[in-house]
C-alpha cells in the first residue's frame, strides 16, 4: 500500500499491509502541514506590548527565517536582545491570539502559558475583535503548501488547525486554567460563547487550508483534556458543555472529505465514549500507559489509536529490549487484526531526551511486529496483561 492507503486502512479497519508510521517528512506514512504565523502579525510595537516577545511555537520558525520579527525599538536599542539574541533570554511571549506564555530561554521547549490574557469577561467582545487571527491569509500557509509538494505527495496529508490547542485547550489559555475550570462552574454562559467562536475559527482554518492548496486528508486538534488520574472535568460536564461543538467541528471534517485526528494527554479514558459517538476518528497518545491499556481495550475496533512507547517511562528510562517488546504490547492492546493502530514518534524526542538506542529500538520492534501478513491470528486471542507496572514491560508470549 502507498502511505495515504494505508492510514485510510488503518482507521476503517480495512486491512493495512503494515502499521502506518507518524514520524517525521522523511520516515513515516504522514505529512504534518501547520500553520505558520500571519507575516502581518508583528507584537511588541504598542505600549502595552512593550517587554513582550512573539510566541510562535517553536523558536527553529524564526531561527530558520519562515516568520521574520520585525523587532521595536526596545529590542533593537538594547545589545541583549537584538538581532535575534532575546531568543536566549528569559521571557515573556504574546502568541497570536493574545495568549501569554513563559519561555525559559535558549532551549527549544515551547514554554507554558503564563497569566491571563482574559481576565475579565466583561472584555470578552472587544478581546475576540483584537486578537482572533486571520485564517484567511495565504502566508500562513505557504511554507508547507510548497514543502507538501516535495515530501508529502504519497503521504497522508494532516492539516494542524492552529497553534494554540482545541475547543478545551484554546480557551483555557485565553482565560488562565484555574480560573477556566471554575467558569464550567460560575460562567458557563460565557464559557459557551467563547467556545462556540472558537470552534468557528477552527472550521476556518480548515477551509484554509483548503483554499491554500494544503488538499488535506486529515486534520489535526491538540487537545490536552486530562492530567496523570483523570480528566479535567467529569464526563457529565463534558458532555453538557462540549457536545454541540465537538460534534460540529467533527462534522465539518467529514463533510470536507477528510478525517479528524485529537493529540490528547492524561488518563482521559472515561471520555473516549463521547468522543467517539461525537464523531472523532482518531486519537493520538504520547502516553498510551497514562489511560491504560485496560481502560482502553473496550475501545478496540472502534477509533483509530495512534500510540508512542509511553514517554514517562519505557521510551526515556527503559532498554532498548524493553522499548523494541513495548511495540507487541501497544499492537495487542491498541489494535486489531484488521488495523486501527498507529505508531506515533514523539516529535520533541529531544527534549525528553530519549535515547537513540530507544528511537531505534522503536522502529526495529515495527518491522519484528508490524506487518499483518507475518502476525498469526493467535495473537490477537492472547490473554492480555492485567496488572501493569508502569516501568516494565512484560515478556513476550512463547513462540512469537
């Protein structure tokens, strides 16, 4: 199968040759198009902006010259700063959609949001009027539009709408978390009327990427929805506030021809059941453990799980051996015989410093396990583990 073909399989079950790989332009069945920041989008030239830096994601945009800052007098004038060297100071950033983030400096990690940008929802028209970004600007979407041509034109195309999260994450940013989960509570109106805008937004990106030649076959929300032992608010509340608009933006992927793929973190099992009746595809997992195996086997055969040896153990602490029989296990447990598992390659492997023995270990356990026609049909009848330790791996079955 040609890489589009066999992602398409993997998320109908519709017998993949072999797993699909997410992993970078060179080695993988997947070609991540994102956004770029609007060349229009120039922060730090008003007063109010004075001290404040542009948060792009992630710094290689503008050490490669694919977004260029047109610096202010207050960095220009001050040697510390200028001519691209504030990259190695501790900062703060304003992303694009007015969102404050803390950098630590002269690393590559993207930092963490920092105080509110929406304090108060009294402001909340005037602050969605300043600050929501143009989808509608071909510059946002040229460098990968050009690039996809090169490396992407067998590969499965998945379109990232936007840099700053999804229908939970998004807001959240906008209005600090702990004051965000206290609106479920205190402000839901208003909570409402945000996520709807935002949810508008990211259905224009879509038809941006479109419009801008990115010919998707997927797109792609992250959304962290849960921590280390549970999600961020129960299902109940979930379902009350998020269903129209997940349903919705779900919708608008199927009814342009493309699939929608979620980034998810934390143990976030309890909501899979909403997520899939709402429409989701599939789901990717960094920390496949975090949820649990067990947890997610009722799920089986009915979404697509795209799965990294987990981060917080196997794959930065654990052998080669280890992370090379973790592929059987995620395969077992996360897929079936006729597909619906993926094997995703933390993107920031770096930052997490994971070894190279474990990145190769990795790919090597999906060539031992990854190609259907080579798997006996016992395996996927073999009892599955029950009680797991997050920092081992249990041995492999006799004779496989």
């Amino acid at each position: 199968m040609k890489s589009r073909e066999r992602v398409k399989a993997a998320i109908y079950f519709n017998d993949p040759d072999k797993v699909p790989v997410w992993n970078s332009w060179f080695f993988d069945d997947v070609f991540v198009l994102a956004p770029m920041p609007s060349k229009s989008w120039q922060p730090g030239h008003i007063k109010e902006e004075e001290g404040i830096f542009p948060h792009t994601g992630d710094d290689i945009i503008i050490k490669m010259g694919l977004w260029k800052w047109n610096e202010p007098d207050w960095v220009k004038n001050n040697s510390d700063l200028k001519n691209k060297k504030w990259l190695n100071v501790k900062r703060e950033e304003i992303s694009e959609w007015g969102v404050f983030w803390n950098r630590l400096g002269n690393n590559s990690s993207m930092g963490h949001v920092g105080r509110p940008s929406l304090p108060n929802w009294k402001n909340l028209d005037e602050y969605l009027a300043k600050n929501t970004p143009n989808t509608d600007d071909s510059s946002k979407y040229s460098f990968f539009r050009k690039i996809s041509h090169l490396l992407g034109r067998r590969k499965y195309r998945l379109c990232m709408l936007g840099r700053g999260g999804g229908l939970f994450m998004g807001p959240s940013a906008i209005r600090g978390f702990s004051n965000f989960l206290i609106d479920h509570k205190r402000n839901r109106k208003e909570l409402i009327k945000l996520v709807d805008h935002y949810t508008e937004w990211l259905i224009s990106s879509m038809d941006a990427w479109i419009k801008y030649g990115g010919k998707p076959d997927g797109f792609l929300i992250n959304e962290d929805l849960g921590e280390q032992n549970g999600p961020f608010v129960s299902p109940k509340t979930f379902k009350e506030i998020y269903e129209p608009f997940y349903r919705r933006i779900f919708k608008a992927a199927h009814d342009r021809g493309c699939e929608i793929h979620q980034h998810c973190c934390g143990k976030v099992d309890s909501l899979l059941p909403l997520l899939i009746d709402w429409g989701l595809d599939a789901i990717e997992f960094d920390s496949p453990r975090m949820c649990g195996y067990n947890d997610l086997s009722p799920f089986r055969g009915k979404i697509m799980i795209w799965g990294c040896i987990n981060i917080q153990s196997i794959y930065t602490k654990g052998s080669p051996q280890e992370c090379e029989r973790e592929v059987w296990h995620m395969m077992r447990n996360l897929g079936t015989q006729h597909g619906g598992f993926g094997a995703y390659f933390y993107s920031q492997s770096d930052q997490i410093n994971v070894p190279k023995e474990n990145y190769r270990a990795f790919k090597k356990g999906l060539i031992k396990y990854g190609t259907y026609s080579n798997i006996p049909k016992k395996w996927w009848d073999y009892p599955i583990t029950k009680i797991w330790n997050p920092n081992e791996v249990p041995p492999l079955p006799d004779n496989i």
